[in-house]
C-alpha cells in the first residue's frame, strides 16, 4: 500500500511540472544611418528588444530597466559588452551579453510558452527545437538566430549551423544556441539559418532540425532633386545660345527628364521683360534645337538686382526648382528696355 502511495505522489508531481520557456530570438544591429536623425545618439549603439507577451523585467548590466514591451523597445549603451537578463514568469532568467558596436542595432525578438514535461518520458528524445529571428531587418543589421531547445536528458548537446545564401557570415556564436549574421551586402535577400541539433547517443530520435529566415531590406535610396545646370546675367543673345545649346545636349542625353529656365527681370526693367526673355529661349530650343516642348518649363522667378538666367535638370520624378528672387516687386523701377540684344564680344571684333 506505501509503494502504491508513493507511486500515486510521484506521478500527481510530475504532472504539475511546468517547462518554463520556449524562446524565440532574434537580434540584429543597424547602421545609425538607418536610424532617423532625430534619434541619433553619438557613440551609442542600440539593443531594440520586444517580448511576446510584455511585460517581463529587464536588468542591463545588472540594474534594472524596467519591463519588457510587445512593441520594439530601445535602449542606448555606450559601445562594448553589457549583459541583457530578462525573467520569465516561472522565475527562470534569459541572459545574454551583447557586443555593443556604436552606430549598430541589436534587434531582438523573444517569445514565451510554457510546457508541460512529458511524465517519467522513458527517453528524452524526440524533443522540440525552435529556430527563431526577426521577419525582416536593414541591410547592414547584425541579426541573430537564436535556438530553444527543450532537452530533458543529460547530454550535452551539439549544435550544428549552416546558413544561405553564401554571401551571408556567420560573425559569432558558432557551436551555440544563438548565432549572429552580419548582413552586409545581402539587400533584397532572404537570410536561412538551418540548425541541426543532436546529443551524442546516434539515436535519430534525438537528433533535431529547425530552421528561420529573415528577409534583408535594401537600402532606401535618397530622393532625386532638380539639379541646377547654369546660370548666368542677360547676355547678348548669341551667348546666351550657346548656354542654352549645352541644356539641350544634356537634356537630350536624360531623355526623361525635363528643361527648366527661370528668368528674372531685373530692378530697372519694364514690365514684361522676364516673359520675353524666357519665350525667347523657349523658342529657340524648341525649333532651333528640337526639344520636345513639353519638356520645356520657362518660369517668370520675379525680381533680381539685374536680368539673370536660371537652367535646371529636372529628373523624372522629382520636384521642380524654386525660384529665388532677391528685389521685391515694390522696389522695382522700371527703365529702359533691355531686351535689345547686346552684341558679343565675337561681333565687337569683326
């Protein structure tokens, strides 16, 4: 009757057992140039960590940080190794030390599910092996794949990584758990870490697959602008064809993009000038030079000490050039016509 009792109270204890963790990790680190400039912190590198759920505490270095958060959290360190140690609600702990690198984002992903262990299991294999990294990180981040492996033998385990495409490098943790791949280059990839894990015995049982990817963001390129190609006062008008000869080469060579001619009257010019002027140079390359007159864009840019020229490239896409006028229309006192062409110094010679 004693053995049965004790029998009866061992298998009420085991079933009570609680296997306290299935993680899922994942960290990487970021150029502080895929950070936004407002967030810049000079000479700090950044952990950004989540949990799923929130709410665990969080020590750094052995002070706490408060509670974990579902949404990505980030904490600023000073560059070199601190240790990260989050407790789980069974009062196990999670403990990592990071290589702080300033400029750089660890990204980190942890997920929590608790198990029950397998009652007087008569072997400890099979058992469940989770791979697990964030969906998708910038190019250039360190992302790390970190392995959960819910073993209840006495073996040690060997843990064996291979990741693809081949590009991709394995930057530390080799022979571990959790392993850190640098993903410089690998934009528009997906990054596979395939572990195999095994504890020795050659049962088949206990050796275990998982696997994660994590998909690379190329970088975002920077805006095109419009681009200023010359500038130049109101020259005698065979001066100014050959400037504007040059803006249809060029526009010719960016068959997409578009001619832009910003003219300014000047402070002593009659009313109209800046529109005669630009209808001038208008014509001239329209039927002169044979650009397409769409792609031509004269623009009245007000006011200027003198008569002045503005040519701008303008890409496909991007937004059109600003005029910059330094008289107000106030101040403006009109005189004698300028728009008789002055000859150039070619002419004056002949």
């Amino acid at each position: 009757m004693m053995r049965r009792q004790m029998v009866a109270m061992r298998s009420s204890t085991a079933t009570k057992l609680v296997a306290a963790m299935l993680l899922a990790l994942a960290i990487g680190l970021i150029e502080t140039s895929n950070v936004r400039a407002a967030d810049k912190k000079p000479n700090f590198g950044r952990i950004e960590i989540s949990t799923n759920p929130g709410g665990y505490p969080i020590s750094v270095d052995g002070q706490p940080a408060g509670d974990t958060t579902a949404e990505a959290r980030l904490i600023d360190l000073p560059p070199g190794r601190h240790t990260v140690e989050i407790t789980m609600p069974n009062g196990a702990r999670w403990v990592r030390e990071f290589n702080v690198v300033a400029g750089r984002k660890n990204c980190v992903v942890l997920n929590y599910k608790a198990r029950a262990v397998p009652v007087t299991p008569k072997s400890p294999c099979p058992y469940p092996v989770n791979v697990s990294a964030p969906a998708s990180v910038n190019e250039g981040d360190y992302v790390t794949f970190n392995a959960n492996v819910s073993y209840g033998g006495g073996s040690a385990l060997n843990y064996t990584w291979t990741v693809s495409p081949p590009t991709a490098v394995i930057r530390s943790g080799a022979g571990t758990p959790t392993i850190e791949v640098d993903t410089t280059g690998l934009g528009k990839q997906r990054v596979t870490a395939i572990l195999v894990v095994d504890d020795g015995s050659g049962d088949r049982s206990c050796r275990q697959t998982a696997q994660a990817s994590t998909d690379i963001l190329a970088p975002t390129p920077p805006p095109v602008g419009p681009r200023k190609f010359d500038e130049f006062p109101n020259l005698a008008f065979d001066d100014q064809k050959a400037r504007l000869d040059n803006l249809a080469i060029q526009m010719q060579n960016e068959p997409s993009a578009q001619g832009y001619v910003i003219v300014y009257a000047g402070r002593a010019s009659r009313a109209g000038t800046a529109e005669r002027l630009g209808a001038r140079a208008r014509d001239y390359l329209v039927q002169q030079r044979g650009i397409d007159p769409s792609r031509i864009v004269v623009v009245n840019g007000g006011y200027r000490e003198e008569e002045y020229f503005e040519l701008w490239i303008v890409p496909q896409g991007a937004q059109p050039p600003t005029a910059s006028p330094t008289v107000q229309a106030g101040d403006v006192r009109p005189g004698a016509n300028t728009l008789r062409p002055r000859r150039s110094r070619r002419s004056r010679r002949r």
